[in-house]
C-alpha cells in the first residue's frame, strides 16, 4: 500500500441522506489533487443508516476510505481525534459531512500547506445558516476574542481546516477529555494561515446542534483555552467587597449623624438578591472547572472505538 500523502479527516453523525454526495464530490477533487490520499470517516453512533452507507463506501474503495466505528455519541471534536489518531498522511484535512464545507476548496488548502504552513483556518464567508444559529455564532466569535483574545482567529466553528501532521499528533498526544481542536491546534502553531471559504446549506437533514449543545460546546471552548472567568470572579469579588466596605462606613456614619433607621427594606433585598445572584455564578463557574477537572483525574477513555474498516498493510 502507497503511504498517503493527505489525509481527510471526517466525523459522521447520523448523515446518511449527505453521504452518496459526498462521497462523489470529495473522491473527484481528491483524483484531481493525484497525490495519494486516504479518507478516513468516524461515525460518532449514529442512529440511521450512516453505519451501512460507511461500510459500503469502504467496500467500494478498500485502500482509501477507512472507517472508525464508535460504540456511541462521543461528540464532533472526539470523532475528529480518532480520526487524527489514525491518521497516515503528512497534511491533514479536516470537514464536515453534510457538505456545508464545499470539498472542492480542499486544493486551495493543500496548496497554503506546501507554502509552508503548519495549520491552515477558514472562515465561512457569506454563511447559509439558520438566523438564530448565526446569532449564537457571533456572540460565540465575540465572546471567545474576548476571554482569550491569543487565539487569533475568525471564525472558530468553521470545521475545514489543514493540519500538518506534527501539529496532529501534538494534539492527539494532549489526551484532554474534552477539547475544541481549532483552538488546540492554534496553540500549537508556529505558522498559521487563514483562507476564507464557500459555505453552502446543508444538503439535507438538520444540525446536530440544539441550544444547550451549543452552550456546553462554548464552556468547552472558554474553560479549556482560558482562565479568565475565573480571574475575573475575584476582581468582581474584590470591587464588590470594596463598596460594601464604604457602604458600611456611610452606614455606621448615619447611624450616628441621623440615628437608627428602618427603611429601605426593599432596597436592602434587590442588593442582597443581586449579591446572591453573583455569588451563585461565581460558585457556577469554579464548578465547571472543578468538573473539568475531576473528569481528567478520572482518565476515562475519551471514545471508545468498536471496530475500524480498513485494508490491513
Ligand atoms: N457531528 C458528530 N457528532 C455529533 C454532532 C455532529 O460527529 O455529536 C458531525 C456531523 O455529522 C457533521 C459535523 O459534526 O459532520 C458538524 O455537525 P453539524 O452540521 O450538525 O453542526 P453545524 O454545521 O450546525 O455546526
Ligand atoms: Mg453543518
């Protein structure tokens, strides 16, 4: 067997209405690029045909597609790290499987890399997604420029992305429970280059991604790449402390100037609600991180793999 020279790095989740297409589309650009390539597709438990549709497409190109079978739902980013941690090719190219990322912007990447750089971004320019999607993704961009403002990029969730293969196994040898691999590979990165890319609707089926998945997905993006949340709980802390402070002070100055009062009860809850409320965040977020934390020391697998189709060298 010819050592490929890219590698296309997949994760599959219940797709099985964009998987023919894909197929088609990805196999034509790649025959263009002629340097030896190998397709490798995770299917993160997927509960429709996607499974069957895999296998076939492995049968119909044995030494090119391989594909990795998870025992269940391991998420987008974990499919993509199996996918890397199987990896033989020198460049690797991650993209979605419902061809939002159109595959024949893949040569352009290729392209960027020989020029010498180890990780290659996107940003979807002009991006065919639902409004409210869209709005989640701006507040996402602001949101992470904003706590770790050292990840220089557009746009994080655009999936089509180059790697060198020393920045891939950097990353697989990080072994974090949860990750959000543009933001790793970025840290890694001596080189980095950004290309902006067509984006197109999906083909069909819908987006994995309710409201509360997108959340979690920011807590992992904000807990794993920044301690700022953190740092600022004890500046909010300290400047909170430092009024109630002077408040006393005023209030014991009353006390003497004016004599014992009772008014104000209201008042005295909004503040006290107001603290509680930021006393509760503040107690939210080190418990995210404690989470995080004790989910390392556990050192459970991260995904588990039932079986991988491939041709044996
Ligand atoms: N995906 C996955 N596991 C999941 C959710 C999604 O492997 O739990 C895959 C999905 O099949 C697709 C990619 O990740 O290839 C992006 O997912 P999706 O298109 O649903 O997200 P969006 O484009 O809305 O960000
Ligand atoms: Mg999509």
């Amino acid at each position: 067997m010819i050592k490929p020279y890219i590698s296309v790095v997949i994760p599959v989740y219940n797709e099985e209405a964009s998987l023919e297409t894909l197929y088609h589309r990805l196999t034509t650009v790649m025959d263009s690029i002629s340097k030896p390539y190998e397709i490798i597709l995770t299917n993160d438990g997927s509960k429709d045909r996607s499974s069957q549709i895999l296998a076939e497409l492995h049968q119909r190109r044995p030494e090119q597609i391989r594909v990795i079978e998870f025992n269940g739902n391991f998420g987008q980013h974990m499919a993509i790290m199996a996918g890397f941690a199987n990896v033989r090719g020198e460049i690797i190219i991650t993209m979605d499987a419902d061809l939002q990322n159109p595959p024949e912007e893949i040569p352009r990447f290729v392209e960027m890399m020989e020029k010498g750089h180890d990780v290659v971004g996107s940003y979807r320019m002009d991006r065919k997604d639902s409004a409210w999607r869209l709005l989640v993704s701006r507040l996402h961009n602001k949101f992470r420029t904003w706590i770790a403002p050292n990840l220089t990029m557009k746009d994080e969730g655009s999936m089509l992305r180059a790697y060198r293969r020393n920045i891939v196994d950097l990353m697989v040898n990080c072994d974090e429970a949860s990750t959000f691999i543009p933001a790793l590979a970025h840290t890694y990165a001596a080189n980095p280059g950004e290309l902006g890319i067509k984006h197109e609707a999906r083909e069909a089926g819908k987006s994995n991604y309710n409201f509360y998945k997108l959340i979690r997905y920011n807590f992992d993006l904000v807990t794993g790449f920044s301690l700022a949340p953190l740092q600022w709980f004890t500046l909010i802390g300290m400047l909170v402390s430092l009024l109630s402070g002077l408040l006393v002070v005023y209030m014991l100055l009353r006390r003497v100037i004016v004599g014992p009062e009772a008014d104000g009860l209201f008042t005295l809850f909004a503040f006290m609600y107001f603290l509680v409320g930021i006393g509760l965040m503040g107690l939210g977020i080190i418990g995210e991180y404690i989470g995080r934390i004790y989910q390392e020391i556990r050192k459970r697998p991260r995904y588990i793999i039932k079986n991988i189709l491939q041709k044996k060298d």
